[in-house]
C-alpha cells in the first residue's frame, strides 16, 4: 500500500511539473516560464525529499533492505519516466523556438530588404518630382515640379499679357469710337449749319427777285442772279438734307454700337478678370499641392526608414536567441544538482547514469547556435 501511494505520488507531481511547464512556455516569455520550471522542479524535489524522511521515521522498525529496496525501486522507475520526458520537452521547447527564432530573423531580414528598397524608390521619387531642400540633384538636375512651377508661371504670365493686351485694345478701340460718335455729332451740327444758311439764301434770293420786279426793267439781270442763288440755296438746301440724313444714320449706327462695345467690353473685362483670378487662385492651389504631396512623400519615406530601423533593433534582439537555450541548460543543470543529491540517499547508480543520458541527449539537440553568417548582412542588400 506504501509502495503504491508512493508511486501515485510521484506520478501525480511529475505530471503536474510537466503540464505546468508546457503550459508557462505557451502563456508566458521563455525567461519567466524557465524560472516558474526551476521553481516547481525544486520544490517537488524538496517535497520528495521531506517524504522520503518522514517515510524513514515510519518505517523504523521494518527491515531496512527491505523499505531501501521497495523506496528505491519506486522512485528510481518514477524518476527514469519522469526525467527524460521533461528534459526531452525543453529541449523539444528550445529547438523549437530556435527554429522560429531563425524563420522570423529571415522574414524580417526580407521585410528589411524591402522597406530599404521602398525608402529608396521613395527618395528617388521625391528627388525627381519634388527636389530635395530646394537644391539642384546632381542626377535628375532641377525637380519636375520646380520645372512645371516655372512653366506654369511662365504660361500664366503669358496669359496675363495677353489678357491686358486686349482690355487695352477694347478701351482704346471704345475711346475710339467715342470720338468719332462726337466728330458724327460734330458734322450733324456742321449740316445743321449749311442747311439754315441755304434757308437765309433762299429768303434773300426771294427778296431780290422782288425787288428786280419792282425795277421792271431795269432789274431783269438782277432778277436772274437771284434766281439763280435760289436754285443753289434749293440746291445746297437738298445736299443738306441728304448729307444730314446720312450723319443721323450713321451717329445712330455709331451710337448703337458704342452702346453694344461698352456692354460687351464691360463683360469681356469682367469675364477677363474673373479668369485672371481664377487661374491665379488654381495656380496657388496647384503649389500648395506640390508642397502637401512632397510632406506627405517626405513623412512616407521617414516612415519607410522608421520600419526599417525598428525591424533591424528586433533582429539583434532575436540574434541572442541563444540566451535561451543557456537558461534551458540552467535549469537542466539545477535538476540534474538535485538529483545528484537525491541520488546518494536512494543508494542507486541508474539515477547518475539517466542524469548523465538525458543530459547528453539535451545538448546534442540543441547543438546549433545562431551565427552572424546565417543572418543576412547589411552590406549584402542590394538598394534601388
């Protein structure tokens, strides 16, 4: 009955070690679930220690060779299952993480290839459209934005010239017209005046013809000079009428038009000037985009070189991936301490020599160490 509770005894603390150790490798870091290992380790070796003792004073008056041999044999077949498959799962827990330790360094190592490669497109993309602080790239030479800013700018001038030209030419041709509606205005008042001096000819003509009459005779030659500067006042009198015929048409010709050219200019000038303001304001749009799209280039690629720089800090931090198998090692080391103690107290050599096993077969699988070659180095990536 002893021997039976012994045996459950140390199967149950030997499972409970195992499970609680695979259970700290998944919950917690490597560092705190050695140390939780190395706890629980020791303090069922303490436990096993103080029953075994406290089994001594029971047992006093048994055999001796007897109670040595049941005890030895039962803790010797616990410890020969137990130790192994605890030794074998940190080992199997190293490697393992090694393993993955070695399949992230590669991946980060790739994903630092690329942000070093996305970086540099990056800048070269800024160095070709925007610049670099304002100076002139020995390679691309002067930014496409700065040339098409220039272009812009020369164009708009051109633009602006032209449009001045002609708000200059429609006011000069409208001041134009202007004077000749008041040289039109001029000439009407001139006809006006022709027209009042034929009507003043025409009465003095008929005066004189009176007057001739009146002479009889003596007045007939006089009678036909005044009928014939009636004939010319007539004369005189119809030109004006035609002269002042056509000077109406044409000042109400010339008054329509200035009338037209005063409000299509008006709308031309205003038209003139609403895109002069327009392009202005979407020219000053178009710069102020320049400048947000080359932050905004500017903080990517200090973004891409931030990545790079946090990818390349983990990776030496992974590089002492190693410290985790000496800590494995530790632990291992402290057990096989323990049972070297425990071991003189059983008076059983197969303890010694299963330590001695398990600790030879924990050091040949992980035997492999992370070494600067099998890590990508800096000076090998190949830039854009």
């Amino acid at each position: 009955m002893i021997k039976q509770n012994k045996i459950i005894l140390i199967c149950i603390l030997t499972a409970f070690l195992l499970i609680n150790s695979i259970f700290l490798f998944f919950a917690v870091s490597v560092k705190l679930a050695l140390t939780g290992i190395f706890v629980m380790a020791l303090s069922i070796a303490l436990a096993i220690f103080i029953y075994l003792k406290l089994e001594k004073k029971q047992t006093v008056n048994e055999p001796e060779e007897e109670k040595n041999s049941i005890d030895n044999n039962a803790i010797v077949e616990a410890l020969k299952e137990a130790i192994p498959e605890i030794i074998q799962n940190l080992s199997n827990v190293g490697a393992t993480t090694e393993k993955a330790s070695m399949a992230v360094i590669t991946a980060l190592n790739e994903i630092i290839m690329k942000s070093k490669e996305g970086s540099e497109e990056a800048k070269a993309v800024v160095d070709y459209f925007i610049g670099s602080e304002d100076k002139i790239d020995a390679h691309f030479g002067e930014s496409y934005a700065a040339k098409m800013i220039k272009e812009n700018e020369s164009a708009l001038n051109k633009v602006d010239n032209v449009f001045h030209t002609i708000k200059d030419m429609n006011k000069a041709f409208v001041e134009e017209l202007e004077k000749i509606v008041e040289n039109v205005s001029e000439v009407h008042k001139f006809v006006g005046e022709i027209d009042k001096i034929a009507f003043q000819t025409k009465i003095l003509a008929l005066n004189a013809a009176i007057e001739a009459a009146r002479a009889g005779k003596y007045g007939k030659g006089f009678s036909v000079v005044a009928d014939e500067v009636r004939r010319l006042s007539t004369s005189s009198s119809k030109s004006a009428l035609k002269v002042d015929k056509v000077v109406t048409h044409f000042k109400t010709v010339t008054s329509n038009l200035l009338k037209n050219m005063y409000k299509d200019v008006s709308k031309e000038l205003l038209e003139i000037e609403k895109v002069e303001h327009d392009m202005g304001d979407t020219f000053g749009k178009f710069k102020k985009s320049i400048a947000n799209i080359s932050d905004a280039i500017s903080v990517v690629t200090l973004s891409y070189q931030n990545i790079t720089e946090q990818i390349e800090s983990a990776v030496v931090s992974l590089q002492f991936q190693d410290l985790t198998t000496q800590q494995i090692s530790a632990v291992i080391l402290k057990i096989n301490n323990l049972l070297s103690i425990i071991g003189p107290l059983l008076n059983n050599e197969e303890i010694s020599k299963l330590v001695d096993t398990s600790q030879d077969s924990f050091k040949t699988h992980l035997d492999i160490e992370i070494t600067p070659e099998s890590l990508k180095k800096e000076e090998d990536v190949v830039f854009f």
